[in-house]
C-alpha cells in the first residue's frame, strides 16, 4: 500500500483523499461509482474550520484489488496540494488500516452501499473523526461529510462537493 504523507495542517486533505479511495463491498472497481475526474465545488462546500483551499480535483482509477486515487490542487495560502506525491491506493477489507498521519494511528473503511460508505480514524483505540462519502445515484455529484477532532483536538465539520468532470 502506497501512502500519502501530508503537512499536519493538512490532515483533512489526507482525510478527504483516504475516504475517498474505498470500493464498495462484493462490486468490482470498475463499477465503482466513485471512479473517475472530480472536481470540488467550493460554492456548495462549508469548511470549518476553514479557510477552504483555492482549488482541489481527485481522481480515481479501478485497480484489480481496488482504487487507486490522487489528490491535487491549491491550498488557501496558494500553495500546491500534495505536488510531489504519488497515487493512494486503498482496498476495502473491513480491518483497520495504520494511518501515518498527526492526530490518527488506524482508519478503516466500511462500505454501506455501491455510492456510499464511512470511514473511521482512530487515535488510542478511540474514533475521533468520521467521514461519510456519497456519490448521488446519477453519478454527477459526490459528497464528502467529515466530523471530529483534529490532532489539536479542534473539532471539525465539513461538507465538500464534487462534481464530476
């Protein structure tokens, strides 16, 4: 498994990238809905905390074990998002995963339906951050909802929108 190192003050970018990357349960990823260009739109997303970034596009892509996804944009400074990374890639298997990341040790994912699922972090064995990701049933707009605390103990509650390009 490839992982993503982030910026601390990044960790719900990596959050948002980790959430996004699950293939529903008995599907193939090729029929994932999630598969594909999307592109967040920040008119119908709220940040909090905030500031939102400038620009952010995810991309999906079907592996044979699952999704392999990238994160990219421009931060609220202006500065790129994730530039030098490469691709993440995540499998669906019910069990917690390390998480190399400030605030968390472990995410797992939990697929609900073929557009939807969650994802817990985990800090000590206690989840403290929640994101719920939903793709509409026409496929054109994602949904990502993200609640709890940051490494600092903020909390956080964010929707992001995505449209799909």
């Amino acid at each position: 498994m490839n992982i993503v190192a982030v910026l601390p003050e990044r960790s719900i970018l990596l959050t948002v990238v980790l959430s996004v990357l699950v293939m529903t349960a008995g599907a193939f990823a090729q029929d994932d809905p999630h598969v594909g260009t999307w592109q967040l739109n920040l008119a119908k997303s709220t940040f909090n905390p905030g500031p939102p970034p400038k620009k952010q596009t995810l991309w999906y892509k079907a592996e044979r074990a699952g999704l392999t996804a990238l994160l990219q944009g421009i931060d609220a400074a202006g500065l790129p998002i994730n530039p030098d990374s490469g691709n993440l890639s995540i499998y669906l298997d019910g069990k917690e995963h390390p998480t190399p990341q400030a605030g968390y040790d472990s995410s797992t994912w939990t697929s609900i339906n073929a557009n939807k699922y969650v994802v817990h972090r985990k800090k000590a064995g206690k989840v403290v951050l929640t994101t719920t990701n939903v793709v509409s049933n026409d496929g054109r707009v994602m949904t990502i909802t993200t609640k709890g605390v940051d490494q600092d103990g903020r909390p956080i509650d964010s929707v992001r929108v995505y449209d799909k390009q």
